[in-house]
C-alpha cells in the first residue's frame, strides 16, 4: 500500500510573526521556517502505519521553491521513503495544491492519502476536501485514530459533538487533527540518512497544470496591541471596574 502524504513549509510556530513595513505581506527574512504542524503529525501517522505493515511506501509531496527540501528531507528521516518537490516561486492556493497531488497521483496511484488538516499560515482547511472532491473518493477530516485494514479506512474525527467514527473504502483522504498522535524526534543518523533518499524535483509545466492566482493578498496587518491590566483594592472594586468600565454587568 502506498501512502502520500503532502507536507508544507511555514515560518516555525514558536517565531513571533513580523510584517512588512509596507503591510504588503509576512516579513519572511532570517525567520525560521519549519514543517507545518499539522503535516508533521501526518508523516508522523504514516509512518507508524508503515511500521505497523499496513503502508509499504511513504512518499512525501510539497509545492514551493528549492527551499521546501529542508521540510522534505526531515519528512524522509521521520521516516517517509522518498520526496516529490513541485518547484514555483509562487504562492499556490488550497485548489492549486489539490490539483497538483491529482495530478501526481496519475503516477503514484497511492492508496492513502494523508495530510494535516490545515496549515498554521493560511488556516484555510481547503486542500484535503478539495483534494477528495477532484479524485472522487471517500475522505475523513480532523481524524484523531485511524486504523487500517482489509482495503478499508476506520477513522474517528473530532465533531464539535464529540466522537464520530466513519469507515470507508480505500483509495481515500485523511486530514489529521491535533490529538491523533506526538510526531517523533528526528534523531541525527537518521536526518544524515534522509540525504540519500531520492527526491524528484517537478515543474508545473511537466505536470500540465498552472496556478489559478484565484486569491489576492490585500494587505497584512499586524493584531492590536494587548491593553495593560491593573490591579484592583476589593471586590466592590473590581464590580465597580466590571459594571461601569467594561460594562460586563
């Protein structure tokens, strides 16, 4: 059973985000950059299906510039056995990135799709939905256990309800959520490891597809800043505080 799964790169989630003077986007230089959390959990689950014998190959997709390898190759020393990298400078959209996993799927024909649920930069929660929607089969969002088994996917996801639990056939997509695992360290033998595995660099053009640029990016502002606490005397105080300053009460 083959497993894709796509992997995205992001400014790292412990970097305090800088805008650009002029609000045109993200200011992006000397940040540090890392694979999006939710992309590591799913390699993370991939793996653990292959180590289990369900998954016999991993492979490990990102759209981006030269510089998604680093992501990639520390997807390959978590565990993934090779990398397919769609080279552009620009910035594709939740449907640019569904359809350029269709069209590598034309190729791979994987069984298994995994893919984290969103991306902490863009926060859309798109391309999975998409992604299932463009190749018609079954698709399971915010899995928090998956388990594999006789050409069938059991997947519980996380409802606002609670718990629900869906099987469906093989092929199909899996979005990951928060607590479907802990993604392991990438110990170093294994990082030096992930050098040697093969990673195909692929351009739009040999894929046939080109950015739809659907999505323009306005401006970024950055949040308003936090207002100073005080501190309050007694409780009729902070009532007081509460009734006429904040009028909560």
């Amino acid at each position: 059973m083959k497993a894709i799964v796509a992997v995205k790169r992001v400014i790292d989630y412990n970097v305090k985000v800088r805008v650009k003077a002029d609000n045109s986007d993200v200011d992006l230089a000397n940040t540090k950059m890392s694979i999006n959390p939710f992309c590591e959990i799913a390699v993370e689950e991939a793996v653990r299906l292959k180590e289990a014998g369900t998954v016999s190959e991993i492979v490990v997709v990102s759209v981006g510039p030269k510089a998604v390898q680093e992501q990639m190759r520390y997807a390959m020393a978590l565990g993934a056995d090779r990398g397919i990298q769609v080279e552009t400078e620009a910035s594709p959209s939740s449907l640019d990135v569904a359809r350029l996993l269709a069209k590598i799927n034309e190729e791979e024909q994987a069984d298994l799709f995994i893919l984290g649920k969103q991306a902490i930069d863009s926060d859309n929660n798109q391309t999975g939905q998409m992604l299932a929607a463009l190749l018609d089969i079954p698709q399971a969002t915010f899995a928090s256990e998956v388990k594999i088994a006789d050409g069938k996917a059991e997947v519980t996801r996380e409802v606002d309800g609670g718990l629900v639990t869906l099987e469906m056939d093989l092929p199909a997509v899996i979005t990951t959520d928060l607590r479907l695992n802990e993604p392991r360290f990438a110990a170093l033998p294994k990082i030096m490891q992930a050098k040697r595995k093969p990673l195909a660099v692929k351009t739009l053009e040999e894929l046939g597809v080109s950015l739809s640029n659907s999505i323009e990016l306005l401006a970024v502002e950055s949040p308003a800043e936090r207002q100073a606490g005080i501190k309050v005397g007694s409780v009729d105080e902070l009532l007081d505080k509460l009734r006429n300053d904040a009028q909560v009460l």
